[in-house]
C-alpha cells in the first residue's frame, strides 16, 4: 500500500514540476477546461431547450391529429348527404322524364290524325297486355 502511495506521489510530483518548467502550458490547459465548461453548459441549455421544442411539438401534433379526426367526420357527415341530394336528384331527373313523357303523348292524342291515334292506341294495349301477362306469370 504505501508503494502505492510513494508511486502517486511521484506521480504527482512530476505533474507538478513539468507544470512548473511550463506554466504557458498549464495556463492553456486551464483555459481549454474552461471553454469546456462553457460548451458543456451552452450545451445543456440547448439540449434543455430542445426537449421543450419536443415536447411542444408532440403537442402540436396530438392538436392536429384531433383536429384531423374532426374534419374526417364533417366529411362523412357532408358525404352522407351529398349521397342523399344524388339519389334525390336521380329521382327527380326520372320524374322529369316520366312527365315529359306522359306530356308527349298526350300531345300526340290531341294532334295525330285518326290513323296515328289508332296506331298508339293499338301499340299501348298491346304493350299493357303483355305487361298484363307478365305480371300473371309472374304470380304463378
């Protein structure tokens, strides 16, 4: 133990006296430690300042997936009821041309001549008692 010690103290004696041959040396080792020190506080200033950023970020991000999750549900909702107009539209266009089908015939019963009347009244029975029989096939 005490070999131990006497070698430290050697040691540190020849630390001492090569500090003592050059004291320029020993003054720039002291100032490099001290920007050292500076740095290592800057940096966990800015290490401190980006856990802030972070978490303001995961912050921001939940806001945003929230706020994302809203506007997909107004989508849907307004989805939902352009659906809705679609099919409303769809049932209107058909009753559009049903009246303007009903319309044209009605002109052609006031304008044909006698044959013509004829002619689409014959057509209309026998397309009615086709649909006539159909739908008795139908039942049976």
């Amino acid at each position: 133990m005490m070999r131990i010690l006497a070698a430290v103290c050697l040691n540190m004696a020849a630390t001492i006296e090569a500090i003592n041959q050059r004291p320029d040396l020993a003054l720039s080792k002291f100032q490099e430690i001290a920007e050292l020190k500076v740095n290592l506080k800057d940096l966990r200033k800015e290490n401190i300042d980006f856990k802030k950023s972070l978490s303001d970020a995961y912050k921001e991000i939940a806001e945003l997936k929230e706020i994302s999750k809203f506007h997909e549900r107004a989508i849907e909702a307004l989805q939902i009821g352009v659906n809705g107009l679609q099919k409303e539209v769809k049932m209107e266009r058909e009753r559009a041309i049903r009246l303007e089908s009903h319309s044209r015939r009605n002109s052609l019963n006031f304008s044909a001549s006698p044959k013509m009347r004829r002619n689409i009244l014959l057509k209309r029975s026998r397309f009615f008692a086709t649909l006539w029989k159909k739908s008795l096939e139908l039942k049976t």
